[in-house]
C-alpha cells in the first residue's frame, strides 16, 4: 500500500546518462513510488541534443521548464516552439521527436501517464 505522503528530493535521484551530454533525472519512479501509477522525470538537452523520433503506448506531457526547444509530432504541420511555460499533451502511440535550440539547455519535466516508461523508437 502507498504511504500517505512520499517526499522526493530532486537532488537525491540518480542522473542517467542520454549521451551527446543530455540527462535525465528520474523523480517519481520503479524505485521509489512502485504504486503510484504514472512517472515523472526532469530531462537536461544541451543546445543542439535532439531526441530520436519515438512514442509511448500511453499519454506523455512535457512541460519546459528553462531553455528553448521545437518538437516534431507525427500528423501536425512543422514544428511546435517550446520555450518556459508551454506543456505538450502527446498522445498514445504517437511519433515524436524534440531538439533544443538557442544557447542554453533545454530543461523539460516529463510525466509518462503510466506505471513503468515505455519508449518505442521509430528506427528500432
């Protein structure tokens, strides 16, 4: 049974290494929140990271946090800007894909609506 009330400190969680210098920090996750039913995570983009095209099986929502960025999703014309303040909603199954622009990291809070994070890649 979960307990009433689980504090998470951002400080304390592991980094995990995405290569060409981006990271992400898992914050309610497998480890320490088993029966809470989504995950959540700060992800770290160095200016020009781009992620590979890629979709859930379930909802996953980005908010910017600090930097700016431009996401790619399957069925919308061009590229969405992503800047501090802007939430994306992604639907189930949907490809998509984000880079960070500009000269500052792009810094995103990502909660997959899901008890384990599941990521297809469109290449793999």
């Amino acid at each position: 049974m979960q307990e009433p009330l689980t504090v998470v400190r951002q400080s304390e969680r592991p980094v995990v290494d995405f290569g060409a210098g981006a990271t992400y920090r898992s914050i309610v996750w497998d480890d320490n929140c088993t029966e809470v039913p989504v995950r959540t995570g700060v992800q770290t983009s160095p200016p020009g990271y781009a992620t590979k095209v890629h979709s859930h099986p379930y909802v996953e929502i980005i908010t910017v946090l600090a930097g700016r960025g431009e996401a790619w999703l399957e069925g919308k014309p061009g590229v969405v800007p992503m800047e501090p303040g802007v939430t994306l909603v992604v639907a189930p199954n949907t490809p998509h894909a984000f880079r960070a622009v500009g000269h500052e990291a792009l810094v995103t809070y990502g909660v997959h609506c899901n008890d384990k994070r599941v990521v297809h890649y469109q290449d793999e």
